[in-house]
C-alpha cells in the first residue's frame, strides 16, 4: 500500500522469502555443532531482546553463539579486523560502515548467500539500497527504527490551544505559543560517549529531508550536493534557530552535555521542564523514557510523525547483518534466517517494548508489545518514502565522526553553520 502519503498515514497513530521456497516457508541448512561469534553495539533490553531471538534459532540447530558488545562498534571492529581476529557476525547501523569493510575485503558479499532481490521487495524500501555497491550486497537489514517522529505531551498543546503540528508551519506556530506561555518548546540530549551528535544529525537530515526532498538528500549523501549548498545550510540554520531564544531545555549547551538517554526526562517531569520530543522509535527500549513512563507507553505518551515540509517523506535508521571474511559457515545459515525469514524477531519484539521494529513489511503487528509501536510500524510498511539516516550512509570519518562531533559544537554554541558546514565539506575530500 505505497498510495498513501507518508504524513497521513502516521498522523492516525498517531511470497517468496528464501530461495526455492515457492510456499514462503524457509530452508534452513544448517551446520549444527558450529561456534559463531557476533559483535554489536546493542545494550540493555535491546541486546536482550536480540540474543533471544538468536538463541531460540541456535538451540533448534545446535550452533553455539557468542556475543560481543561494544559501546564504539566502528573503532572496535576495525580493530578486531586489523589483528586478524574478526567476529564471524556484526551487526552494524551504518550502511557506510559495511561498504568501508567491503572496500578493505574485509567483509563478503552475500547474493550467493540469500536471494537479495526478493528479499529487498518485502523489505520497507530504502533499507536495503544503501548496503549495495558495484552490484553487489555486503549487509542485510536485521532491524529497523523510525526516526521521523514527534513526542509531545496533549495537554501541554491542548493547553496553548493548538493541535499536534502536522506541517512546519504548524511546528513553528506551535513553538511560538508555547514561548508565549512561558514553556520551553523542545528537550534535547545528544551526548552519547564516543558517538556523541548522532541526534543532532537526525535533525539536520530530517529538514534537509523535508525541505529540499528526496533526490536532494540522495545527492547530498553521494557528495554531488555539498554541506555548502544553500538547501543543505537551511536545514543547519533551522536547526540552530530550534536552539535560540529558549527554545530547548536549558539552552543549547545543556543539551550538548546532556545525555541521549536523558533527552525525554524533562517531557514527563512535574512540572513539566519541555513539551516536543524528536526522537524515534528506538525510545520504546529501556533507558530512553522513565520506565514508568515506558512500561504504559500506550497511556503515558503521545506521538504522531514529524510534520512534512515541502516534501512528504520518512527517515528511518537500523541494524544490518554483515559477514566477515573467515566466517564459520553456520553464520551464513544465520544470516540467511535474520535477513530472509519475517518471523526473525518475534522473540525480539517480545512481552514488552524493545526498540525493535522489523524491516520486513508482512512481519506479524500482533508481535509487537504495544499499540504504539505497532501503529508506528504499521505506518513504516505503508510508507510511500522513505530514506535511511543520511550520516550512517557516508563513510564513518565522514558521518559519524566529523557531522557528529561537528554537530556538537553547532549545538553548543561554539562553531557556526558556516563553518561546520565548510569543516565537512574539507572531510568529505578527505575521505570520500
């Protein structure tokens, strides 16, 4: 159902699988008695929920599966890959990682392990894409967040009389009257440990996004379109006016120190600290929202997508499977049954709400803990645009590092739009 408009469809919130199977069921032909290893940045409940889902595929094949967590998967994988001594799996959230690793050989490409194509064509569109170069695919998506979304609290909007914003005008009207009553519009956090800016980036490519359109973010991916160009500055320039006149909590330095995990605690404090919250579905996990607040979503919080601008699209982010060169052959049988099989992630998605969304479109709602997060899903596989996070497309130095750390100081205070967006145009040169 790709007819429906991306915003329309959020705002009421708010078969063939594997090769040879013309049924839809899987082939599995699994090596049992194998040892795989997985390393991923997964933490808390997220990474529960993924070992689950795991596990109850291993203890049906007899393949022992270990896990490594890492709080700087780019840094820490590279370093396992230099010394020789990779994981047989990673998980990885940056599409400009996988292609990295696939430009040193130092991952393998998998069109002979699972059928790509029709694979991709029961996947949410957009998430497959970015993990192909050279016609080939070194990552299959595993996982899906929906970063297009506004958390708010209906009676702080009910309070200045306005409903929840639909455009950017909206958006923008909505700001103004809570200023005028005394409010602070928006909570913000993007401090993350190494990976700190991630969630200013999300701004910026949600406005270039909804301002310039699709084939202007594409080309700004590629590089064809540069941080310089005037649509790409824009979406700098709105996001440093978020910041202005008390428009976040504490200022915009608090939120460059305050932490991503801590970005919601002002939505649902009393009395109240900041009414709008940008942030995506990944929020349902634990550590994003107060458990209580968490553990009642359906009752505790309101949310609706992020008002469209010029153009009606959707972000989304996640997690892709990756096999590394010397792999254990049982990894193969794993990454064919995450990647290809719907029903991968009903363990994951579980009793309670996890951060976990699958790709796949035909994935069974009723998984899902919450009404919340299946009516954010449920909008994803309708959606008629959608395209993955931007930073985690280019190469790592490039978005993770340089547009990350860069949008810190933006957010701080200490570096303006035109020179961060001169500073990235420089890293972008220097590494693709």
């Amino acid at each position: 159902m790709r007819a429906r408009g991306v915003a329309g469809v959020l705002a009421l919130l708010l078969g063939l699988v594997v090769a040879g199977c013309s049924d839809g069921s899987s082939v599995e032909t699994v090596r049992g008695g194998s040892s795989i290893e997985i390393m991923y940045a997964f933490s808390g409940s997220q990474a529960k929920g993924f070992q689950e889902a795991v596990d109850a595929w291993a203890a049906r094949h007899d393949v022992q599966v270990s896990y490594s967590a890492s709080d700087d998967l780019t840094t820490d994988l590279r370093a396992r890959v230099a010394a020789g001594n990779p994981p047989d799996l990673a998980m990885v959230p940056q599409p400009g990682l996988a292609l990295a690793l696939a430009h040193e050989r130092a991952v393998e490409p998998l069109d002979d392990v699972l059928p790509v194509s029709r694979v991709a064509s029961g996947m949410v569109p957009g998430m497959v894409e970015p993990l192909q170069e050279g016609g080939r695919t070194y990552g299959i998506p595993v996982a899906m967040n929906v970063k297009s979304l506004l958390w708010y609290d209906r009676h702080a909007l009910h309070a200045v009389d306005i409903d929840p914003p639909q455009t950017m005008d909206d958006l923008a009207t909505a700001g103004d009257r809570l200023r005028e009553r005394g409010s602070t519009p928006w909570c913000l956090g993007i401090e993350d440990g190494a990976n700190s800016g991630w969630a200013a980036t999300d701004w910026v490519e949600e406005l270039v996004l909804k301002g310039a359109g699709p084939e202007v973010y594409d080309q700004w991916v590629t590089g064809r379109v540069p941080f310089s160009d005037d649509r790409i500055k824009a979406a700098f320039a709105t996001y440093v006016e978020v910041l202005r006149h008390d428009g976040v909590e504490g200022g915009g330095p608090a939120a460059a120190r305050r932490d991503v995990r801590q970005a919601a605690d002002g939505l649902f404090a009393e009395p109240q600290r900041c009414a709008l919250l940008k942030q995506g579905s990944y929020v349902t996990q634990q550590g994003f929202l107060p458990e209580r607040v968490r553990k009642a979503i359906d009752q505790t919080t309101s949310v609706v997508a992020f008002p469209s601008g010029d153009h009606d699209a959707i972000e989304v982010g996640g997690d892709s499977a990756v096999l590394l060169r010397g792999h254990d052959l049982a990894a193969r049988d794993l990454v064919r049954y995450m990647g290809s099989d719907p029903r991968f992630g009903a363990d994951w998605a579980g009793s309670e709400d996890r951060g976990f969304i699958s790709p796949h479109e035909d994935f069974d709602l009723e998984r899902y803990a919450s009404t919340t997060t299946r009516k954010i899903a449920s909008a994803a596989y309708q959606a008629q645009t959608v395209r993955f996070d931007a930073s985690d497309q280019m190469p790592p130095a490039l978005g993770a590092v340089a547009f990350a750390r860069g949008m810190v100081g933006l957010t701080a205070g200490t570096t303006t739009v035109d020179q961060l967006v001169a500073q990235l145009d420089a890293a972008r040169k220097q590494h693709g």
